[in-house]
C-alpha cells in the first residue's frame, strides 16, 4: 500500500503541501487504514508560531492536504477502487475550518487522523483530529469537491 | 508607518508567517490604513496546487497572520496606541475559516483586506478578502485571542 498521495497522476502531483514532485514542498503522505485516512508529520525547526509552538498556517495546511486525500481515498472505496493501489482522484478544498484546541508543541510527531463523514459523488466533507505527543491540539473540517475540469489546465491569468 | 508585524516584540517575531526573525519564513506584512489592513504577497513557484493554482495551505496561512495583525491593530486603536507605530500586541488563533470561492491563479501579486468585525478585550473576530488578479478568490473569518500569558516560555513537551 502507497500513500494516497504518491498515486496522483503525474499532472497533480506538485502541490506544495503533498505533491512527490515538489522539490521545496512539505510531503505530506497520508495512507488509508479501513475506513480511516493516517498522516504523521514531523515540523521542522522553522515551522514556529511562538517559541515552542507549531504555526497554525502549518496545523491548516496539514489538515487541508490530508483531508482532500481522505475524500479522495473514501470516494475510490465506494466505487469499488483500492486505495493506496489504484491511482488517487484529485479533489479540491471548497472550505477549511481548524478549531485550534490547544496549542501544537513543536517536537513531538504529528499526527491526523480523519475520515467521511459525508461522502456525495462531487462533494466530500472530511472531519480531521490533529494530535502531538499526548495533545489533541486541533480538529479540522474540510469540505472537499471533486477537482472541475477547467482546473486541469492553466488559465490565462497565470502568465501575469 | 511599518508593518504591524515588524513591531512584535522580539521574542514573538520568529513565526514562520510572518515573523521578521524567520529566515526561512513567508514575511507576511500588513499595514493599518483607516480601519483596514491590507498585505500584499508574490506566492513562489513552489506556492503551487495544480499547475497554474496557488496551493491553499498557503492562501490559509496568508489569512491566519494577516488575521492576528488586523486583531491586534484593532485593539490597538481601540486603547489608545497606533499600529504602525507602538509595539503589536500578539494575538494567536483559536479557529480559522477559509472559503475558496474560486481557484487563486499563481502569478499575480495577492492582496489581503480586513477588518475586525468583533472586538471584544481577549477575543476579536476578523474578517478576510483575498483578491489575485481581478478577482475574489477566498475569504476568512478568523477568531483571535489575546496570547495567553502560557504560551510566553515553551512548554516541556517542546524538548521531545
């Protein structure tokens, strides 16, 4: 089993949170565990908000990439495809909410774990637990679509 | 007139959003103009969702620190100091909402405008609007709280 993200196809797999063919990205690999989407992550000195403490622009990012490769992971089951064998659909981040809980210690591995809990053949909402050492630091909702077809190409305002 | 974030006290510069001290870090910037801040950021190549997007992650992490310094200027003016001026008072984030409303196109420059739509003493609530180009691609509505005295010296689970 690969993670769900290393099964884009190669046209959608340079994002900077989990793309593989992003040089300067995060990498973040989620895999698919019976009905439940698992990612860990360990930040890098940098990722600091305050001394000691994760950046929330991280904490939502971890949660964003995670959560479109958890609907993308129920949506194949459904469908009667295996995730982390069979190529990964790409879909889209309609709405991010991240309730920060506590704050993220920096140094412990982080930890998400989500699932669908509702799961429409466009439209997947994903609900996100973030933990850290023996914290729940963060919760996550993400309303995930199935990537429209006009963004599969550049659209002219990208030259600018 | 600078920066708000340029005018965190040291201690609390090192974000990687925003913090002057980060090498590493985006140096988000945004400036108080009349009850409104506005910040101005050129994501980079690697900014990248699918080829010709900006990835969210990054639109999420623009919103959450422009978000703080819109909070803390609002304070600011509501007691008496002058953001751009006095030191900024650092605020942290208890929840995010970010609403993509249409895919941000990488290349133009992205401007933030916000405003404070409750500004209560510990808790301020901000909103967002996220234009590239010549369009309307995100808004966040962004609870801030008044950083608790806690969170000023690391915790011990920072050493994991």
């Amino acid at each position: 089993m690969k993670p769900l993200q290393d099964l884009y196809p190669d046209d959608f797999a340079h994002c900077y949170g989990c793309g593989r063919l992003n040089a300067e990205g995060l990498h973040i690999k989620s895999e698919w565990q019976g009905g439940e989407a698992v990612a860990r992550f360990r930040p890098a000195a940098e990722h600091i908000a305050l001394p000691g403490f994760v950046y929330g622009g991280l904490i939502a990012s971890l949660i964003d990439c995670h959560a479109m490769a958890t609907a993308a992971a129920a949506s194949m089951e459904k469908a009667g495809a295996t995730p982390g064998v069979d190529p990964t659909p790409r879909f889209v981040t309609a709405s991010l909410q991240v309730d920060y809980l506590r704050p993220t210690p920096l140094g412990p591995e982080i930890e998400l774990r989500s699932r669908a809990t509702e799961l429409g053949e466009r439209k997947v909402i994903v609900e996100v637990v973030l933990r850290a050492g023996d914290f729940e630091c963060a919760r996550g909702r993400v309303v995930a679509v199935r990537m429209p077809a006009a963004m599969a190409q550049p659209t002219p305002d990208t030259s600018r």
